[in-house]
C-alpha cells in the first residue's frame, strides 16, 4: 500500500499554546502525546496575513511575492500548482474538510459562477467531502436543523450568534453544544470516512477554531480559569501606540472605531475582559485538540497508522491582546510563528529550533510521497529532519514573511498611498528583525532585548550596519527566489534542458 498522509490544520493557532511548549494555561493532551513520536519546529513561521493567503502560501509552496494572492479575495494564478494538484499527479485523490480560503482565477470561470462571489472557495484541485468556510456554514447549519437546532441563516453561527450592543465581552459559554460544534462537525465526518477507508489517502483537515469570534461551550468554556491567566505585554495606551508608525495608526482607528470583529467592543475591555477572552481562546485550543485526538484514535483503528504522515500547523498566529492588539496583522512574532509537528512511521522524536517556513511544507509532502518538487517552488524538503539525516543545504540563518494592508487601512481611500506601496517585507533572524515598506519609515528590533518589538532602532546611528546587512539581505533573497517557472530551461539544437541549483530543481528518484 502506498503512504497516506494527514494534514491537519487550525486557524489562528499560535505558536506558544501547547503543553509541550510548557505554556502556563492551555491544555492540549493530545497534541503533546503526538509530539512524543514526531519532529516538532519550534521556529516555525508563516509566509503572510492573513488566512486565504497564509494558506495559498503553504499549499503552493510559493512565497507571497510570487503567487501574488496577498488579500483574502487576491485571486490565485490558474498557473500556479499547488499540493493537491501534485499529489493528484502521482495517484492520490486529495480531499478537503474545511476550507482552504482561495479566491479562483476569475479569468478562467464564467462571470456568474459562484466561486467569483466568495473568496472562501476551496483550492483546485481538491475533492470537497465537507465545506466549511468560516461565514458560509451552510453544511454545519442543515445538521444543526436536522438535530433539532433552529438555525434561520448559516451567518448568524458565526457572525451575530452571541453579539450583544454596547458590552465589550460576553464571557457566557456557547450556545451550541460541543458534541454539535463546527469543530466535531468536521472531525465526525472524517472519522466515519476513515473508518471506511480501504486505499491510501490525502486528507487535509482545516479546523475554524481558534479564529474568532472566542466562544466555546463547555467543559472547554470553563476549563481554564480567567484568574489564572496572566494579562498580555503592553507598554503603552492604544492611542498612545498610534504615535509611533503611520501604519499603527491605521491599526489604532480600526480597534478604537469598533471595526474589528464586531461582537467585541474592543475599545472598552476591561483587563477582566481580557483575560475572559483568552480563557475562551485557550478553551478554543482545548476543543480542538480534543477532536483531534479522535481523529487519531479512529486513524489508529483503520490499521493505516503506520503508512501515514501526520502534520499539524496553522495558518498564521494571534497577537491575543500583545500591544493592545488583537487578531493577525503587521510584523509580530506572535501573528507569524506558528506550530508545526510532523509525524512518519518509525522516526525518532525530535525538537528542531532551526528556522522554518510555511512554503517548506508543500515539499516535503510531495518528498515522502515520492513525487517530484516542482521546479519554481520555493520552499525546501524538511524530510532529512525527520529522517535524522543531514541536508545538503545549510540551515535557513533567517525567515521572511509579507503583509499587504491595501484592504486594512485608510491609505488608498484618503490617497495617501496607492495600493502597491500598502505593504511591507520582514526578513526575521534569531537576533534581529527588520521591517521594509517601499513608501513608510522602516523598522528595526532587537529580538534578543526587544522580544515584544516594543523599541524601534532602524532611526539610530549605531544601528545603520545592522539594518543594511538585513536590507541587503533581504533584497538578495527576493533576487535569489523570483518568479523562475522557465528561467532555467534552455531549448537547443539538443532539445530542452534544464539547469538547476539546490534553490531551484525538481527532484528526480
């Protein structure tokens, strides 16, 4: 039998929250007993914000400068491939539980088509066995119907559910049982196609939870107690942080003018609030290791255990109340850094604290299942990890990522800058992180001192070398991984030939 895979993924999962990373509140069981058998990447860190284009990110392997799809809505290239049409490549039938978040190439779909009215559809190439996207619930509504919910439309679940005006948090648990919720909704459905499964598989597996909006239902909603929870790192006021670039200013109006997930007054939390909030996030983290733990118990029954690669990651973190901001956005380590565990039969566990991508995770996919890397991707094998061996590569001294917040912010309405220049580039080592806008000041933090990125030290004379060795980096990688889909391939009196680099090549067996 050929290998199967498993790949699991949470939304607005952050990197800190779990036992293993011996966090002080969440309780993630499950997880951590996954984590004993498999390689865990400490230092492992997405490639944009927010959800559609962190996924397309690690689905194609390509970096956001490349695939260009920076916004939920940014439609994907059709000529891009991704994981799935890979894997569809070699033998597998790919399918999707949940959601992917892409916007489809509206160039090659008829104007009335659907999938130009959403940008929640799911990835090409996928076989849908349960769409779940998280403001179109319309599976999870009809069998909340058929099991004796009223349920009038499939937005109230997520959208006004448990909205109340002029309160900035309801700490109440939710309404919906949890052996009902959206997260046992989906685990159900893959248990019971599991149970049935005869052939090897693909199976990915996106959870909501723990996206907004924070609410759970019990035992998660009090299994964590609000007392016990510390407040979040903050050295100064919302209006005060808005003094500090031009883009937290865009961030302050949003929060301080009530547009940011519209159940919360964010304006008005109280530190009770807070901590309730995190509470329930924390809860939220609960759940869905406890959903996933029954996947694993059902994989184990199927006897496919040990044909099949596990994977649990995110798509992108949560800053969770850290400078007085809440969801995914900017530059932060706790909007980027992400977990990521790999589990294959008969490793040996490991912790790797070498710096990792999102874009890494595609290929090593498609390495264990025996297929070949296309050419333009940009991300690497993370398989000598797992198998304990050594790369031919040397370990990655820095990460990148991108944020786009043409869609965030007031600056293309007030024409202060066009939508191009409303974007920026991070290049992230272990001791330092830069920050480039093409048309904003730049910002520098020391990752040692500074682990908040409170003190911004790009403006300082002392600081000048440091910032142009990362710029100059940073420029370098973009040149060293552009858009090269044919840039190596060579026609000749011989025929086509091709020319590749440990940077650039499609694996051959």
């Amino acid at each position: 039998m050929k290998k199967s895979v498993l790949f699991l993924c949470a939304d607005q999962w952050r990197w800190d929250c779990f036992g293993f990373m011996n966090h002080k509140n969440v309780l993630t069981p499950n997880i951590d007993k996954l984590v004993k058998k498999s390689t865990a990447f400490t230092s492992h860190y997405a490639g944009i914000t927010p959800c559609g284009p962190a996924r397309t990110t690690m689905l194609t392997g390509l970096y956001p400068f490349i695939h260009r799809s920076v916004t939920n809505g940014a439609p994907l290239d059709k000529r891009f491939t991704n994981i799935a049409k890979e894997v569809r490549g070699i033998g597998y039938e790919p399918d999707l539980y949940g959601y992917t978040d892409t916007s489809w190439d509206p160039r090659y779909l008829d104007p009335q088509d659907e999938k130009n009215f959403t940008y929640e559809s799911p990835m090409e190439g996928f076989n849908t066995k349960c769409l779940l996207p998280g403001y179109n619930p319309e599976a999870w509504a009809e069998y909340l119907n058929n099991n004796g919910f009223k349920i009038n439309h499939a937005s109230e679940l997520y959208n006004s559910r448990q909205a109340r005006k002029g309160q900035a948090f309801i700490h109440e648990p939710y309404d919906i049982p949890t052996e009902h919720s959206d997260t046992a909704f989906l685990a159900d459905k893959i248990i019971k196609d599991l149970a049935s499964e005869k052939n090897s598989f693909f199976k990915h597996v996106s959870f909501l939870k723990p996206h907004p909006p924070f609410h759970v239902a019990e035992p998660w909603f009090s299994q964590i107690h609000p007392e016990d929870i510390d407040l979040p790192m903050t050295d100064t006021t919302m209006e005060e942080l808005s003094l500090r670039h031009p883009l937290l200013k865009e961030f302050s109006k949003k929060f301080l003018n009530e547009e940011y997930f519209t159940e919360i007054r964010f304006s008005e939390l109280t530190e009770k609030d807070i901590k309730n909030i995190k509470s329930v996030y924390f809860g939220m983290c609960a759940e869905v290791d406890h959903n996933i733990g029954k996947i694993l118990k059902a994989l184990e029954s199927s006897e496919q255990l040990n044909n099949t690669m596990i994977i649990f990651t995110s798509d992108h973190g949560e800053m969770l109340g850290e400078n007085n901001l809440w969801g995914k956005l900017g530059w932060w380590d706790s909007s980027y850094r992400i977990p990521l565990i790999i589990h294959i039969p008969g490793q040996q566990p490991s912790l790797i604290n070498e710096m990792t991508e999102s874009v890494d995770l595609a290929p090593t996919i498609l390495d264990w299942l025996g297929g070949d890397i296309p050419l333009d991707w940009n991300g690497r094998s993370l398989l000598p990890y797992l198998n304990n061996q050594k790369s031919e590569l040397p370990p990655k001294d820095y990460v990148v990522f991108d944020y786009d917040f043409r869609e965030w912010t007031s600056f293309v309405a007030d024409k202060k800058l066009a939508p191009e220049e409303c974007n920026l580039s991070v290049i992230r080592t272990e001791k330092w992180k830069y920050v480039h806008f093409p048309s904003l000041p730049s910002l520098l933090f020391s990752m040692e001192k500074d682990p908040f990125e409170t003190n911004n030290l790009a403006d300082l004379p002392e600081y000048q070398s440091i910032k142009n060795e990362l710029l100059s980096k940073l420029l370098s990688h973009r040149m060293l991984h552009q858009e090269r889909q044919l840039s190596n391939t060579m026609l000749s009196s011989k025929g086509v030939r091709t020319k590749s680099g440990p940077y650039n090549r499609r694996l051959k067996r």
